[in-house]
C-alpha cells in the first residue's frame, strides 16, 4: 500500500487527465417567465441568459469585460467616459438580468459601488447562484421594483444610472413616463449620466415620446443606434445618454463607429428633429414599450 502522500499524487493525476465536465444548460422557473443558462460553446466559462426565449444578458466569468450583445457595449462606452479612466463611480441599475454590466465595471472601476433591482427574484437567485459574483465586487443586488428602487434612493446620490429592464420583451409601462424620467434625474449627482437600453422602430413614436420626457428633466441628451435601426429598416435597440452637463457626443461616436457593428450617435438638430412635436408620457397615459415583430429578440 502506498503513502497518503502518493495515494493523494495519483488521485491528482487521474483527476488532471480527465477531461472536465461540459457545462450544462439551466433551467429554472422564474417569477416572468422559464429563465434558460446556456453555455457559450466557445468561452469556457461564458453564459447567455433568457426567459422565455428572449435573450437578456451574456456573461464570460473569466472575461466581465467581454460583452457580446452589442447596446451593452455601447452602455460600457457611456460607463468608460463617465470618470477618469479607473476611478471608482457609484451606480444604480435598474434591471439585472445576468449582472453583465455590474460586472464590467467592478472590473474596469475597481472601489465601485453599484446598486441593482430587478423585482425578479427567482432570476436573480439563479443568476447568483450558478454565475456567482466574485468576492468584494461592491455589488448589492435586490429583489425590487425598478420604480420603487428609484424613489428610495437619496437626491444626488449616484453618478451614472442605468436603465434596463424588460418584462419579457417589453418595458413596463410604469418606467416610460415622465414621473419615471423626474425620479431618475432627481438621483443623479450633477453632471451625472443618465443611460438606457430601449427597444422600437420607425416611426419611433415610443422612443420620440422617451427622449422628449428625458429633454424634459436633464435637458442635454444625444442617442445611440445603427444606421439600419434610425433608417427604419428594422426593429432594435436604442441607446439615450442624458445630463445636465453635455454628454460626452465626440468621444462616445468615435468609440460606436469602431465596434464590430457600428452605430451612430445621433444629438443636436438631428435630435431634434427626431423628437419632433412628441411630448412626454403623463402617468394616466402610460403604456408598454412596442411588443417586437416575431423572431426579433429569439435564439432558439
């Protein structure tokens, strides 16, 4: 019989020649819907998240900094220009889905503090249980209505919010008015930023009414999207950045022209011109984001 110490060494061994286990999906009953965790074949530890079939996040835990869905790497744009390269920012998410930018930025602005709600339970439990958070990530994750998160927190408390909440596949028509759009410009610290992920197509007539309640409150705002998206040749995501202080137009354009799908940053009269005569949703008029043509936002 051999030692401890050489019983140890070959069980190490055989460990080291076997192949590790393939990740598996996850399936899991959540409060909006069935939530599905799905290995990305190609990252080794990379995840994509839906519910119902929708894709919401996509998370590499040995890479937070890699951000497959493109209007997340356009968030990060805003997040990156917010500070100093490094500095630490405070900010509130509201939306969580696999904690894709809560992560990027704990990586990227290491001393965060970051606050996210989603009113999702279940989600987030299956979230934090099989793609955990790493230690000390200045990450506070609650299980709450984005609106009611938004009116807890202080006047002039946080430096960037971040707006990104769908129920299924649509906004919830409580975070589209004009109420919603005072409440988020009354947490902002001044020359705070102001960033959202929205959804619609031509004639935009949701996404027009969403900048009009933003111009409203904050007064300097320029968008984010590809061409094809402000052509109205397709459904997709649009990006608003708002402040009362002046966005940063120049920096943030040269940074979405060069990503693998370039977008555009739209501000100014051609803003303008888009906003139009829309006007800001009131309270009794509120209603949710446009409901996506079929096979929009999908992955089989």
């Amino acid at each position: 019989m051999g030692s401890d110490r050489t019983d140890r060494a070959d069980q190490t061994n055989r460990a080291a020649a076997e192949p590790a286990a393939e990740p598996v999906p996850v399936t899991g009953a959540v409060d909006l819907g069935t939530a599905r965790l799905l290995p990305d074949v190609d990252r080794a530890r990379a995840w994509l998240l839906t519910v119902d079939g929708a894709p919401q996040s996509y998370v590499d835990l040995d890479d937070p900094t890699h951000l497959e869905f493109e209007y997340t790497r356009r968030i990060a744009h805003v997040l990156d220009l917010a500070a100093a390269p490094g500095a630490p920012l405070e900010v509130l998410h509201l939306g969580g889905g696999a904690l894709t930018l809560p992560r990027y930025l704990a990586a990227t602005r290491p001393g965060s503090r970051q606050w996210v709600a989603d009113r999702d339970r279940a989600l987030l439990d299956l979230v934090t249980e099989h793609l955990p958070l790493p230690e000390g990530s200045g990450i506070e994750v609650r299980a709450e209505d984005a609106l009611e998160a938004l009116r807890a927190r202080p006047p002039a408390s946080v430096d960037v919010l971040v707006v990104d909440v769908f129920g299924g596949a649509r906004i919830p028509a409580h975070l589209t008015t004009l109420g919603c759009a005072r409440e988020a410009a009354r947490v902002l610290r001044p020359g705070g930023l102001y960033v959202a992920n929205l959804a619609d197509a031509a004639p935009f007539a949701f996404l027009r009414s969403q900048l009009a309640g933003l111009g409203a409150v904050l007064g300097r705002l320029c968008l984010v999207a590809e061409p094809a998206v402000l052509r109205g040749r397709r459904f997709g995501n649009v990006v608003p950045v708002a402040s009362r202080a002046e966005p940063p137009v120049a920096e943030l354009a040269r940074r979405v022209a060069a990503d693998p799908f370039p977008a555009r940053v739209v501000h100014g009269d051609a803003l303008e011109r888009l906003v139009g005569d829309a006007r800001p949703v009131q309270d009794g008029e509120s209603a949710p984001s446009p409901e996506p043509p079929d096979g929009a936002f999908v992955v089989g």
